[in-house]
C-alpha cells in the first residue's frame, strides 16, 4: 500500500483498495474471476493463483480491501460468518480451553458447546464487561477468549485493551466478533485483539442478497496459520459473494453511520413507551457501558437495538409478527430493517437454564435498524405494540 493510500481516509480506501482500475480494459470496476483454475507457468512452477480454493483474484481484492479498513497485515473470506468462527476454533487442540462472552450469538454458542467439545475442547462463559471474571474464568490450558464488541442480543459493550491484556497475560489468544461494531465505528486490532471476524452476510455487504464470512489479524504468523486451515478445509468465500461484499463496503461508512442515528432515535424513544420494561442501547445514559461506548465507538453506536416488553412469550411473538415495515427474520445489518425474538429465532440453540441465567427472556425483541425513515419505523413499532 502506498504513503498516499495509507493516509486516506476510511471512506476513500473503502472504495479504492482492492478496486484498482483493471489494466486490461480501463474498467473501474475490477471483473469478477470466476474460474477454478489457472494456467501454470511450467510444471513445478507456481504462479501467484493456481486453485481457486486456495486464492483468487476477486477474493483477494476483497481481502485487500478488509484488510486496509480493518488496519491489519492481512484478512481472509469464508463462506459464512460460522466458517470463519470455525477456522479460528481449528487453532486449538484437544484438551484446551475457551474462555467466551455470555453475550454470545446463538451459532456461536451452539459450535463451542456441541461441536468443538466433540473434540475435547472446555468452554467457560462469563460476563465480558468484568474483566475480574474473565481472570478467573482462565485456566493453565486456556487458549483462546472469544468476546464480541458489542453482545448479542443484550448489547453489552466489553473493554477490549483490559481483555487483551488479560489474555495475553496467560499466553491465550483473542478473537473478537465484530459484526455489530463494524470497522467503520471500531477497529479491534487498534485495541491490542488477535484476531477481528465477521458475518460479512450483515454490514458489510449490507443488502440480504449473499453470505460471508471474514477474519483480519495484524501477525502474519497467526495469518499464515488461519490460511493453512482455511485452505485445508476449504470454507471460502465464491467470487460472486466477494463481489457482492465489496460493493457493499463501499457504502458501508454512510449506511452504518445513518442507521445508527436511527438507532438511537428508536432507542430514545422506546424508552418512553409504557408497554416497554427495558432498553438495551449503547447509546443511551441509562446503558451500564454507556461510558465505554463513547470512548470505543466513532460515528455511532451500531444499529442494533433490544429491548423488553411486559408481555408474555406469545405476545412478543405477536408484537414481532404485527410489523409492516420491519420484517420478521434472522440476520441483521442490512438496508432493511428486521426484528425478531431472540429466545425463539437466534438464541434458540442456548441451553434453556443459559438463556434464563444470562439474560435472554421471553420478552426480549432485537432490532436491526435499517435505512427507512425514523417516522415510519416508529409508527410501525408503535402499532406493533399496542396490538
């Protein structure tokens, strides 16, 4: 990258890196690779892509790009959000330990607790905004902590530096999930994490229509390692989704930026309503990491938002299933705005004694605040309620 690049701006790189003008036709819009295979220069003799499962050139100019915004040394694509989980999870050995958020998405959990434990890999899950207890919860065989920049679905907020120091302290790893934080408001390689991930199918692509996943990390050993087992296993992301992504960050400042403020409008006004118990927003005075946040955060405090009716399960079903505008769905972070009940749709796969112990009630609806205008939103929340 360039003096000149590197002193751009988030906006500017978003657009320009890893989209330089194809030197064979001009077009300012790089093709789209979708070939399988290429052509060697002799036998034994490697060129710079051989196997499309190990590297491609539409691929790669998205990880260029991610890289860039993330501030790391390099980024890989996956297939999803979970296979990028997965491949970090392929760091550790039988017999190892993961300290995780309680805070935690669903799928998350689900391969933590039904799938690496096939291998004999632990789990603990505390409350990442106590870094006390993320200090007892580690163990001599504790490898990796796994937290989220801002938790789904409560939306707590950790301190990163602190649990970065912590793990470091005892030669553990960390990985963060930052798919509702985006690198458009926070970068956590800036913070002292290892290894930054995201659902890439949420904002940075941003428009429902292709799944992803991405990992960035500022080591290049830790980098060639995750590439080993990404190239192994073969969880890559197709060049058509790449694409798709990189389109969607090139928009993806202004979108996360407005729907933020959008998010907030909602949040403030929530907590007016006389059928709402509690809001959970990290933007408000009455979040318990409120403080944090404003440190942390730059532009916004994402566009998620949760909170509590004082209905029963099957009225917050109802409430959810009342909305015109915000549609009924899993996923987030995208143009449209979606709700959905937590207890049933993405935290379905917690242990039902997890779900009562860290927080997630029958009451809880979460928001993903989309680009519609505040007023419409509201008075299809509005209506949704009353009902």
């Amino acid at each position: 990258m360039s003096g000149r690049q590197q002193r751009d701006s988030f906006r500017t790189r978003a657009i320009h890196i890893g989209n330089e003008i194809d030197p064979a036709t001009g077009a300012v819009v790089p093709p789209i690779h979708v070939a399988s295979t290429f052509r060697q220069p002799g036998a034994g003799k490697w060129g710079e892509f051989d196997y499309s499962r190990s590297g491609n050139p539409t691929r790669t100019n998205l990880q260029n790009t991610l890289a860039s915004l993330e501030g790391g040394c390099g980024a890989l694509a996956f297939s999803s959000g979970m296979a990028a989980i997965h491949c970090v999870t392929m760091l550790l050995r039988s017999g190892d330990h993961v300290v995780a958020g309680c805070d935690l998405y669903g799928g998350a959990y689900r391969l933590l607790h039904k799938i690496c434990n096939r291998s004999g890999i632990g789990v603990s899950l505390v409350d990442m905004t106590d870094p006390d207890a993320v200090a007892a919860a580690m163990n001599d065989n504790t490898k990796l902590v796994w937290a989220e920049t801002i938790g789904n679905p409560r939306l707590t907020i950790p301190d990163l530096a602190a649990l970065a120091a912590i793990a470091h302290q005892r030669g553990a790893r960390i990985g963060v999930d930052n798919t509702f934080g985006t690198p458009a408001l926070i970068r956590p390689l800036e913070h002292g994490i290892d290894i930054v991930m995201h659902s890439a199918t949420k904002y940075l692509g941003g428009h429902s229509d292709c799944l992803g996943g991405t990992l960035a990390v500022s080591d290049q050993n830790l980098l060639d390692e995750l590439y080993f087992i990404q190239n192994s296993t073969g969880a890559v992301l197709d060049p058509m989704s790449c694409f798709l992504v990189a389109r969607g960050l090139k928009t993806l400042d202004l979108r996360i930026r407005a729907q933020s403020a959008s998010a907030l409008k909602i949040a403030e006004w929530l907590s007016t309503h006389s059928r709402v118990k509690e809001v959970l927003y990290p933007g408000l005075n009455s979040h318990p990491q409120h403080p944090l946040a404003s440190r942390l955060f730059g532009g916004g405090f994402g566009a998620m938002v949760t909170f509590e009716l004082d209905g029963s399960i099957d009225q917050t079903a109802k409430a959810c299933e009342a909305t015109r505008l915000f549609h009924l769905a899993v996923s987030l972070g995208a143009v449209e705005s979606l709700i959905e009940q937590p207890a049933t749709m993405s935290h379905a796969s917690y242990d039902a004694e997890d779900r009562a112990r860290f927080g997630i009630s029958d009451g809880l609806i979460r928001l993903s605040v989309g680009l519609e205008s505040f007023e419409d939103l509201q008075a299809d929340l509005d209506n949704a309620i009353r009902q």
